[in-house]
C-alpha cells in the first residue's frame, strides 16, 4: 500500500501511453494549447506542470540535466505532459456523463494515507516543496487521478474470464515457467571485516548454534545494518539473489550447518542454513486466482484503450501550433543527402 500511494503522490506524468489525434478545421482558443470538445487546456496549466517536472529534474540527485529545448527528450517530455492533461479534461468531462465524482472526503482520506507514508506532514511538507508543487495543485492533480481511477473501474467492470481461459493459460507451454518454484533457502550470517573474526565467529557459533547464541554474536560482531539486530537473518530467497560466494554456499550445505568463513566483496561472512525447500510447479488451484486476475486486468486495459478512443472521437481534439502529441515524437525525415 506504502508504495503505491507514494507512486500515486509522485503522479507519474509519463505513464499515459494514449495518443490523442488532432481534428482539423477548428482553432484553439488564446491561451489553450489545446481544445478538449468545448473546454480547453490552458497553457497556464502546461507551465504548471512543466515547472514541476524541472523542479523534480533539480531535486533528483545524479539526474542529468533538463532536456534541452528542441531535443528528442525534450519534446517527448513536453507531448507527455499535453497527453497527461488532455485525458484529464477528457475523463473529467465523461465523468461527468457518466455520474462520476471524487468527494472532498475521499480525497482527504486519500491524502491522509500517502502524508503518513511519507513519514508524516513535515515530510510531506519537504517534499512538496522539493517539486515545486502548492498544495492546491497537488489535489488538482490527485482529483484527476482518483476520478481516472472511478472511471476506469466503472469502464472494465464487464470484464469477465471463463474457466477455460484461466486453464488454457496454465496449460500453454509457454506460460509454463510462470508457475515453477525455485528451491530455496532460508538462511542467517554474520558478516565481519577479516578472516580472522570471521574464524573467531565461527568458533562461537559452532560450539553453541542455538537461536538465543545467534543473537547475541550477531549483535556483537556483525556489520550487516540489515541482519545484525535480527539474529543475522537473511530471510527465505532462491538461487541468484545473495553475492555469488554466499549463493554457492547456503545451496550446498546441510541445514544446521555452520560454514566455514566465506569472503565476499562486502566482507566475511560465516552462514548457517536453517531450513531448505525443494523447488515445485504450484498447481492449477493454487495458480488460478492469479492467472483470473491477470487475464483480466488485460480485458481491463483492453476495454480502457477502446473506450478512450471513442471519447476522443465524439468530443475532438484540437492541439495550438507547437502541441500536438502526434507532431512533438513524430520521426524526424531523413535529409535529401541521406536517402540518395
């Protein structure tokens, strides 16, 4: 949940992968970038936008710099944004048809949630700040979305998969992988600096490998941040998850098994297995809720894609010089000299 409402509050501008065509014929109004059927997008609400995402660049550190003006980023960036607002005004007005709204309480929970999983107001505060973003245009933006969401529920309700379907899934060969358990292990370590502490450790734990000795001597020795105050546990993973050396190790030894010191590029670590689990094919009962939700969500997006069309169609789109999506990421055509 953490994460999904910190991605919501993030907003994803360029997660709209609908591209709206441009009808001819009309003129966008002073001020628009673009004419949504008898509303419009302001450039005002462009800039808004287009600030964020500069400040967002700025805060982010390691970031490159800012797409420069006339570039392929840059305009990709910019058709991104145009989409983003264009669909809002777009579900805003079938929304609207369709008896759809986002109320000030939904809105408050929903807010509410993602201020505490970013750890409270002053962080949320900061953050805020860090994007360049007032609060009156955050729930703008978070409106939107949420009144997407509605929408998009209302519009992918129908969706239904049979039974056959969910079986002729499991049983295609290529989704076979899908369904197969690697062997795993759970396992504890302690991780030190030198080979000599990791001897010294080692001693310790094979002499007592009790769970009350694990967490003493892990407490003491280990600078594992992550495992040190929780008895060195590294938790249940399959092959190919841990460094190359401890990998090789917790899959050859027995459980109960203290090993010798194994060097890694982070240190020294002495490991202990504590239990195994052979690998498996989950069956179809186990798999079929999964596989439903799968197949479904794909008639979801399916049946989104189609309806965002129609939409489009009925009210017409209209972008200012300089908007159009279509134009902005269109391929630019090879100079004369290069197709001779």
């Amino acid at each position: 949940m953490k994460k999904v409402i910190v991605a919501a509050l993030l907003l994803g501008l360029l997660a709209s992968a609908f591209v709206f065509a441009a009808c001819g014929g009309n003129k966008v109004p002073a001020g628009a970038i673009a004419s949504v059927g008898d509303a419009t997008v302001t450039q005002q609400q462009f800039d808004e936008i287009w600030a964020q995402a500069k400040a967002q660049y700025a805060s982010s550190a390691g970031a490159p710099p800012f797409p420069k003006e006339g570039t392929v980023q840059y305009n990709q960036y910019k058709a991104s944004i145009v989409k983003y607002l264009v669909q809002n005004e777009l579900v805003k007005q079938q929304a609207a048809k369709m008896n759809i709204a986002v109320t000030d309480k939904e809105y408050n929970d929903y807010l509410a949630q993602g201020i505490k999983s970013l750890g409270g107001q002053k962080q949320f505060d900061a953050w805020l700040k860090k994007r360049g973003m007032t609060m009156a245009q955050l729930k703008t933006q978070l409106m939107a979305q949420m009144l997407q969401t509605k929408v998009q529920a209302k519009v992918g309700a129908n969706a239904k998969v049979t039974e056959a379907q969910i079986k002729a899934y499991y049983d295609d060969p290529n989704n076979k992988a899908q369904f197969v358990v690697a062997d795993q292990v759970t396992a504890r370590h302690v991780l030190v600096n030198t080979k000599a502490k990791a001897l010294e450790v080692q001693k310790l734990l094979t002499a007592d490998p009790s769970d009350a000795n694990w967490k003493k001597v892990a407490a003491k020795y280990s600078i594992d941040p992550g495992s040190k105050n929780k008895s060195g546990d590294l938790g249940t993973f399959g092959k190919g998850r841990m460094v190359a050396p401890v990998d090789k190790v917790v899959f050859s030894i027995k459980p109960g098994t203290i090993s010798a010191p194994v060097k890694s590029q982070y240190g020294w670590h002495v490991l202990e297995v504590t239990k195994k689990t052979p690998g498996s094919t989950k069956t179809f009962a186990e798999s079929k809720a999964v596989i439903e939700q799968y197949l479904k969500s794909q008639l979801q997006a399916t049946a989104w894609t189609t309806w965002l069309a129609d939409a489009e169609k009925k009210v017409g789109i209209v972008y200012a010089t300089g908007f159009d999506p279509k134009t902005l990421t269109a391929s630019p055509s090879p100079s004369p000299s290069a197709t001779k």
